[in-house]
C-alpha cells in the first residue's frame, strides 16, 4: 500500500470512530432526555395509583423534614400510614393531622433507629397482620451538623456507629421484616432516601457520603433481584431540601422544600426506580458530574478551598442550630 492510501485509510478509520462516538452520546442524551421528560414532566399528569401496592404505608423518620412530608402525601394518595419515629410528642401530632385532614387511619411506632438490631423485634410485632403496600426507607442523619474531618466529628466513636445503625442497618433491616410479605402478595414499593452526597465521593461528609452509597447499592441490586416478582425498589438521591437536617436552609430553585419534594418524587414511582426525585436535582445532578466529577472533588485544591468554605460557613450554621434549638425548647 502507497503511503497516501495507508493516511487515508486512516483518516477514514478515524472518521468513523468520531462519528460512531458522536453517535453514541447523541443516543444516550436523547435517552436520557426522553427518560427525564417521562419520569418528572409526564408522571405529573400520569401518577401511579400508589393504592394498588397494598393499604398501608410505613415510613421511618416520619415526624420532621422528607418523611413527614411523605407520610402526609401519602396519605392524601389514599393510604393508611405507620409513622416511626424516637419522639412519641411529635408522631402523635403527625398521626392526629394526618387522620383529621385526610381521614386516612394511622398507627405510630417509637423507634430510635441509632439503637442495634434489638429494636427490630418490637418493630415487627407491631406491624403483624397489616397489608404493607409501602416502605419508606428515609431515616438518616449526618454525623456533624456541618462539613468536618473524619477526627474532628465530635464524640467519634459512638457517633460513628450511631450514623451506621442509623443509615445502613434500618435501611436492611426494615427491607427484610417487611419484604417477604410483599413478596408473598407478589406486589410492594420499597422506596429508600438515599443522597446526591452518594453519586460521587464525598470528602467532608465522609461517613455519611460512604453509608448513602451503600443504600444505593443497596436498593440497585434488590431492584434487580425481586422486579421479576412484583417488587420495586426505587432509590431516590435528592440535592438539598430545606428540613432540619439542611438547618432549614431557604427554598429557592436549587432547593426544594420536603412537601414539594416528596410530591414530586412520588410522581416518579413507576416511571423510575432510581431517581433524584425532581427535574431541578436531576438537572443539577447532571450538571455537576460534568463539571466537578470525582478526581476534582478529591483533589487537594478543591479540598483547601472545601476546608475555607466550611470555615466560612460555621457561624452562620452555628446560628441556625442555636435557633432551631431555642424553637424545639
Ligand atoms: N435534607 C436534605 O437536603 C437531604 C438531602 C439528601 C438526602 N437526605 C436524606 O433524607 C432523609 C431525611 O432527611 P431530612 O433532611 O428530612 O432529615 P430531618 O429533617 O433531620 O428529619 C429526620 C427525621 O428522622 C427522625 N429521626 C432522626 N433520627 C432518628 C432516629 N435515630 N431514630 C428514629 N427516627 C429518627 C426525626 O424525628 P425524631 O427526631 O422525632 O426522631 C425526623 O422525623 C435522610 O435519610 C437524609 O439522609 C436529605
């Protein structure tokens, strides 16, 4: 072959595999585009009847933030909710709202999930003989209130495995005392809170970034394992909502407050069982594993400029820990 046939041998090859790449992400884009036009524009005109799941709902962490907002939105879909929670006060005025503007039933559990594998049994003796349509998996905490080194999260040692029981072991235990009932029916939900904190490492949050992975992984795999008998599991990873954990940082169009949250994110069942729960996560999600992808997150510049953030953040957080507080009191 002369030499001007073997560069033009190669610059078609080259040709080819630019446009079969082109092709490629064109084909993935429209993909997810059509995917997303379903999951949070469609979904809002055609919602899953949640009722065929079964009567009940059961929704851990249901007295403040995203849980009690789910708790309330399902029972305004027409079901009867289990509300599991540490603080009998407050289940108790979740429960009374939820009967008086919904005139749906509601049972409540008191529960502190930090605790081990004990609380578990006493869990499940309360919820015998109920039709479990729906599990929420949405307790969890972080470990600081604010963005700090692993050694600098305060009381290190029972923090750690609070944060644990607390974001991994409820998620687990929960799925398999009320799994195999809904198996038995051949039709449940299981939806699990897990975190955009998950979809890439996290530095400064990194216990709770490593325990939300661990429900993403969780809830992909169970999906994949028991669709085939009727069973969803959805994973939902919001950005930032507005609840006590955020220290009720204000509503804007990057953060969501819980009810409008969860009302979007219910929209999604049956169109999506891995999702951010609403258009505005979902784009940002997009945008941010394009723009600050993992090796720059855990690169030392984004890490000096993370530590000075943080700094500069304490105060004010500080603030509005002292205010909700004085609220709670
Ligand atoms: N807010 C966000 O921006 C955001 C973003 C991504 C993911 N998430 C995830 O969403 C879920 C809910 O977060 P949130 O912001 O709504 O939290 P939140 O406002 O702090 O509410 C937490 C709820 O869980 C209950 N709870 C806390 N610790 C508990 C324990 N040890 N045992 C039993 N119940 C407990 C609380 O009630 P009691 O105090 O009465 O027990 C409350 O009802 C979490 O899994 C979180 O990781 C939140």
């Amino acid at each position: 072959m002369t030499e001007a046939a073997e560069c033009d041998c190669l610059s078609s090859l080259l040709c080819f595999l630019g446009g079969a790449t082109a092709l490629c992400y064109l084909l993935k884009w429209t993909w997810r585009c059509v995917q997303g036009f379903r999951a949070y524009v469609l979904s809002e005109i055609w919602q899953t009847d949640l009722r065929r799941y079964g009567r009940w709902a059961v929704v851990t962490g249901a007295t403040a933030g995203i849980g009690r907002a789910y708790a309330i939105e399902l029972a305004r879909r027409g079901l009867d909710v289990v509300l599991i929670s540490r603080s009998s006060e407050k289940l108790h005025a979740i429960a009374k709202e939820i009967e008086s503007q919904h005139g749906r039933q509601t049972r409540i559990i008191q529960a502190d999930f930090t605790e081990s594998q004990s609380i578990y049994p006493a869990i499940a003796k309360q919820l015998m003989g109920l039709e479990i349509g729906i599990l929420v998996n949405n307790v969890g905490m972080n470990y600081a209130g604010m963005l700090v080194h692993f050694l600098d999260v305060p009381d290190p040692e029972q923090r750690i495995t609070e944060v644990i029981n607390c974001n991994i072991v409820s998620v687990t235990q929960m799925s398999r005392l009320i799994l195999p009932c809904m198996v038995k029916r051949g039709k449940g939900l299981i939806i699990n809170i897990s975190s955009e904190a998950a979809s890439q490492p996290q530095p400064m949050l990194t216990v709770y970034s490593a325990t939300k992975i661990f429900v993403t992984y969780f809830s992909r795999c169970l999906h994949a394992e028991y669709q085939a008998r009727g069973i969803t599991v959805q994973c939902v990873t919001p950005f930032m909502v507005s609840t006590n954990m955020t220290h009720n940082i204000e509503v804007n169009p990057l953060v969501k407050s819980a009810a409008s949250f969860a009302r979007d994110a219910l929209n999604t069942v049956g169109y999506s069982s891995f999702t951010s729960g609403c258009l505005s996560h979902a784009l940002q999600h997009t945008v941010l594993s394009i723009f600050f992808p993992a090796w720059l997150r855990l690169s030392p510049f984004c890490m000096r400029h993370m530590e000075q953030f943080a700094q500069g953040m304490r105060p004010q957080i500080e603030e509005r820990v002292a205010q909700q507080h004085n609220k709670d009191n």
